[in-house]
C-alpha cells in the first residue's frame, strides 16, 4: 500500500506577513508545497492530503490544490480553532489553533495508510522522502511504531531571526527524547543559542532536530485522540499554547508507546519563516533547476 503524504498548511504565517504555503518560490512560480509532492510522487507516495483552514479554502485549491488534478489523489482536511473534544470550548479572546497535534488530528478521516507529516513552508529534498517513503511501505499498519528525518541544527538556522526546532537524543539509531526550543539562533560570534528559557543554552550546531517530518501509522490519531483533552485540561485556558508534534512523541517514547527510527538526509534543508528568507529559497531553487534536479517547469 502506498503511503500519504500529510502536509500541513493550516498556519497563519505571523512572522512571515503572510499566507507562504501559496507564495511562489520556484523559477516558474511553483511553491515550496508543489516541490515536496513532486518529490513524494517520484519516491513513491500515492496521496497528498492538506490541512488546511477554511477561511482560504478557495484561495489555497486555486493556487496550489488544483495543480495535482490527474497527477495524485488529493484529499483536504481542516484545522479549526474551535475542533475540540466534547465538553471543552476555546477561550474568550484566544485566536490560533491549537498547534500540530491537532492539526494532524484533523487528517484523521482523510488518511487509512502509513503517512508522512511534513509543514508546508519546508523544503526537505528528494533523498528524505526515498528514505521516508521506504520506511513507511515496510511498516505494519497496526503498529504504533514512527520514524522521522533527522536535520543537523546547524543547516536549519535563519540568518533573518530565531527559529523553533526539536532537538533530538538519539540512541543506536532510535529517538530517545525530543525537546522543541522556541528561540534558537546564531549570537554574533557564531554560537548557536537557545534563548526561549529565560537563559541562555549553547548549542554546538551539531545535534540532530526534528523538521516536522515525521512517519505514523494510522495508529498515532488513537494516541492523539486520547491526549489531547489531557492538553487541554492543563494548557486550554491559555491564549497561545500549542500541542505539538515533538511533545506528544516524546510523552510516547517515556510510556514505552511507541520507538521511532531516525532516518537520516544528505541533502540540504531550507524553509521560510521572515520575508527575507524568500530571495534564499528563490536562489536556492534556481540552482536545483539549473543542474537538472528537476525540470525546467515541475508540471507540464
């Protein structure tokens, strides 16, 4: 069974100005989105499926959706603010969604395969999605067992501002722990840093992080039905706390739910979070195009 690919584009892009799952960043307009489905296609995967809000459903089909037609199923999912288990309701003056728990959670209808988690704003090269293609068509449907790409933090970093990663212990080739950071970046003199704590933690650039991008089976929307009322119950009343991916596997990895593979990437990784990231990607594309890693136009 071919797996899916799960790409999250629900976010509101606060640091960004703007709606970046629909800007385009290739030589022929394509979107960071149009280039991880290209890739997914060429590695195997037999469906996308989008998560996405409602409010730019239209706008979203029109720029990016409506490509695939004939190429790969598609399938749409939605992330609202107000998706919450029976006898909880959002806070008066909360805005954002709940984080990437829950928007997976929102997929859940959409995807009976092995799939693969990816942000929508990431370009994660052909090489990760062979390796994480592979894994998932091996996988066993029934198990609870995950994997997930591994990036060196030094090649993940913003020269325009801080960043959020998950960093990762890793143990004979499985993830022992996962911890996201909220304000990592580089200090003037080179050192990776860690601010978001309230003190400073350096870095060597050399761990390994999570990209969000990551492999379940359909086994993970149990475990996430069945923590997600326990978020709330803890963090549901606050105006911006998030339920994220990394946490939640780490919770699993602790209670011997789950062992996640560390699959690994050679090829380089960027995305954009601030404005000025656009001209990186925009560059870093034109030159993929230029030595034949991918044809002068994706589509014909």
């Amino acid at each position: 069974m071919k797996p899916t690919l799960v790409i999250m584009a629900a976010g509101m892009g606060s640091r960004y100005g703007g709606l970046k799952q629909i800007d385009p960043m290739g030589p022929s307009g394509e979107t960071l989105i149009e280039y991880s489905v290209y890739d997914a296609l060429r590695a195997g995967c037999g469906k996308v499926v989008f998560i996405i809000r409602k409010d730019f459903s239209d706008a979203f089909k029109e720029a990016v959706g409506n490509r695939f037609e004939g190429k790969i199923e598609v399938g749409y999912a939605y992330q609202e603010l107000d998706a919450l288990p029976e006898g909880f309701s959002v806070p008066e003056g909360r805005e954002k969604p709940w984080g990437t728990g829950q928007a997976i959670l929102a997929c859940k209808d959409a995807v009976d395969t092995p799939f693969a988690v990816q942000n929508a704003d990431d370009y994660y090269g052909a090489e990760a999605f062979r390796v994480i293609s592979n894994e998932l068509q091996g996988m066993d449907g029934d198990s609870t067992d995950s994997c997930m790409v591994g990036f060196e933090l030094k090649n993940t970093l913003s020269p325009n501002g801080s960043v959020s990663r998950g960093i990762c212990e890793v143990e004979n080739g499985s993830l022992a722990s996962v911890v996201e950071r909220l304000t990592i970046e580089r200090n003037a003199e080179g050192v990776v840093q860690d601010s978001g704590t309230g003190s400073l933690i350096d870095m060597t650039g050399e761990e390994i992080c999570s990209m969000n991008f990551w492999g379940f089976t359909p086994k993970f929307f149990q475990a996430l039905e069945s923590r997600f009322a326990a978020f709330l119950t803890a963090q549901g009343m606050e105006m911006k706390s998030e339920w994220f991916i990394p946490s939640i596997v780490d919770e699993m990895i602790r209670s011997g739910e789950t062992r996640v593979q560390v699959l690994s990437s050679h090829d380089s990784w960027f995305g954009v979070t601030y404005p000025d990231d656009k001209a990186t990607v925009a560059g870093e594309l034109k030159a993929m195009h230029a030595a034949g890693k991918y044809p002068d136009t994706l589509w014909d």
